[in-house]
C-alpha cells in the first residue's frame, strides 16, 4: 500500500462518548489541536464525527496496535475520561485506486 508505511496497518478508532456533549464541548478545541497533530505526523488518514453525535472515528495508520493505543492515550478526550475507544486493526488488502 503506496501511502502506508512498509511494516503499518490500518486501524479503525471508534469513540464513544460516555457523558452527556455538554460535558464533551470544553475538550473539543484540545481533540482537534491533537486530531491536527495525528495528521501532520501522518499517522491519521480521514475522521469525523458520527451521525446522531455519539462520539466519532478516525481511520489511522500505525506499526502496531500498541503504538495507537499509546498515541489515543494522549487524545485529550481519554486523558479527561469522558470517551471509550474501540481500536480495530486490519489489512486493507482492497483499495479505491485513489488510495494506492
């Protein structure tokens, strides 16, 4: 895959929100500023928030399952506790030509 590094996977992160979004808004400036940093570092690859806004998914690139779960450590949203986070890792054998 042309735009992963030799050796990386693809990750799919869920977040789920585990309070109310007015508890999520005083978090949102610092997410962003780190969700930025995810894709200067190169390591995030698309992202959003769900639809009803229960929380939102980043697409990420990373060498190994232990190097995102240590990187969404950091999200300003764990590190507050109002998130939980699903990390599912996968081959993307198949690719919109766009992609590869």
């Amino acid at each position: 895959m042309g735009f992963i590094p030799e050796g990386h996977t693809l990750f799919v992160i869920d977040i789920e929100y585990t309070v109310e979004m007015e508890a999520v808004a005083p978090h949102l400036d610092a997410h962003m500023a780190f969700v930025a940093k995810g894709y200067e570092d190169g390591l995030f690859l698309a992202s959003g928030a769900k639809v009803p806004r229960t929380g939102g998914v980043i697409i990420a690139q990373g060498a190994s399952r232990s190097a995102v779960e240590a990187l969404m450590a950091e999200d300003p949203f764990s590190k507050a506790g109002i998130v939980q986070l699903t990390i599912t890792e996968f081959v993307g054998r198949n690719l919109a030509d766009v992609l590869k």
